[in-house]
C-alpha cells in the first residue's frame, strides 16, 4: 500500500483561515467524484489517512483536515473544545468545499464525531446530506470504550501535569500496545511532531473531554446508530485493547441489521496496520 511522508502530505494540503485559528485540509483533485470526508482520531491527525488516500481518492473526492487541536491546526489554549464543535467545523468545511451530499469514513475521536453528524442528519438539522458511514476503532459505546493510562490520567485532576511530562517514549509505548501489528519508526515519530506542533501537548486535558462527552451524551450518540436509515459499516481491528472485539459484540447487540468486517490480526489503527485490507472493505461498502 502506497506511503506518503508527513513532509509529502504537510505539502500536498491547503491551510483555511478559520476564525478560531488556520486549519490544515486536504482534499482531492476531481470535483465530480462523490465526496468522502475522512475524520481522524485522537491523539493524531489527518496524516493518518496516507496510506489509504490513494486508493480512495482514484474513485472518490475525499476530503479531511486536522481539527482544532489536533496536527498541524490551530490549538488554541481557550477555545471550548468538544464533539459537537468539530462537527461544526466540519460541517462549515463541507460548505466552504461546495459540498451537498457526502459519506463519512472515521476512526477513533472521529467515530464520536461522526455519531454526531449521523444525528444531525437523522433529525433533520444538518447542513449537508450524509448517505453512509464507516466507522473504524473507536469508542462508539462508552461502557465499551477501554482507555488507556495516560489517557485517563489525561482526564484526571493532574491532567496538564500528566501532559507536560507526557514524552515520546512514554508515547510510542503507548501507541504500540494498542496496535497489533507494528508502527514504523517513521509512523510514531510523525505522530509525535503531529502532537507537538504548535505546543499541542498543553491542550491534550482539553481534547481528552471526549471521555465525558461520550457519557453525557450517550443517548444522542448511540441512538444516532440505532435510529439511522443510512447503511453503516463498522471495520474493526479485533486485537484493539481499547475497542476491538469486545466493542464489536455490543455493537451486534445494539445496531441493527449490524454491517462488520472484522481484522482479526489488527488493532486500533485499521488504516495503517493493514491499510490494503481495510481500504478494500472501505471500496466495497462505499461503491454500493
């Protein structure tokens, strides 16, 4: 599977002079493809998408960006970061794209965004028409969703401490217990300049409210699952610690007429431990 260096794909994007700060986005080259808008998860950002984006983006018009706090976007100290505010961001990036109907690949942080915009459209209130999702490893039930340690220490009351001190050994470590097949040097070393970009460890307390949102707002969000009429397909990497297997039997649980491709072998990052795979069954649900 094709791989695009952080340096190829900081190069290749388009920097939007949002009003809460520059947002980094890439969008593909044909404007009469069907739209694809790709949302990235926590702690990362776009550059996730790399390996898989050439494969997409020969059939489809797929759009992402980093959102505020993530990548190489804007990470205000202030700025009230939350789901339904980078649903918002998303929703007006679709529109600055010209874009009336789209499908939705998300992983991670992004799947809890997703949810949101899946129930935008299921009450009648979004700003563009959605026609079908597919959800990666993610936390889509909280009682499902297995942090890891820094991450709930991330959300604790010594939070800004826990990300001052947070160093990439002690994230590569991180990142490589959740994934089943290895990251390259290169991967977390990115990832790491992803985080640490425009000092982004300072707002990591900040982004880690999802934990609590998710809680809050479960009924919103797992409804939006159980009530759409839109097909949805959740791929998922079943030796994922944080949402693998475990999450995937509440899921047959509690979505209807459940649509699943299960990795057996992956973990917690689908699109860059077996990118072929799961770009395959990304192209066959989404050419449908």
């Amino acid at each position: 599977m094709h791989s695009t260096s952080l340096e190829a794909w900081h190069g290749e994007g388009v920097m939007w002079a949002h009003a809460d700060g520059p947002i980094f986005t890439k969008s593909a080259a044909d404007q009469h493809a069907r739209a694809l808008l790709l949302i990235h998860g926590f702690p990362t950002a776009s550059w996730d998408w790399a390996k898989i984006w050439p494969a997409l983006a020969g059939e489809f018009r797929c759009m992402t960006l980093d959102m505020l706090g993530f990548g190489f976007s804007a990470k205000p100290a202030k700025f009230p970061y939350s789901i339904r505010a980078q649903a918002d961001l998303f929703e007006a990036f679709l529109d600055r794209q010209g874009i009336v109907e789209y499908a939705i690949l998300a992983h991670d942080y992004g799947d809890t965004v997703a949810q949101e915009l899946l129930a935008r459209h299921n009450e009648g209130s979004a700003r563009q028409k959605l026609t079908r999702v597919i959800f990666l490893n993610g936390g889509l039930f909280p009682e499902t969703h297995h942090p890891v340690l820094l991450q709930k220490l991330l959300a604790g009351p010594l939070g800004p401490l826990v990300a001052r001190l947070t160093t990439f050994r002690k994230f590569a470590a991180n990142m490589r217990g959740i994934c089943a097949q290895p990251l390259t040097d290169e991967e977390l070393e990115g990832m790491w300049r992803l985080m640490t970009c425009n000092d982004g460890l300072r707002v990591l307390p900040a982004l880690i409210t999802y934990m609590a949102e998710r809680r809050e707002h479960r009924e919103r969000w797992v409804g939006a699952l159980q009530q759409s009429a839109l097909p949805l397909r959740l791929i998922n990497g079943l030796r994922d610690p944080i949402s693998g297997a475990h999450m995937v039997r509440r899921y047959r649980e509690l979505v209807p007429r459940p649509d699943i491709v299960e990795l057996d072998d992956v973990g917690h990052y689908p699109q860059l431990e077996a990118a072929d795979r799961m770009a395959a069954a990304a192209l066959a649900f989404l050419r449908a």
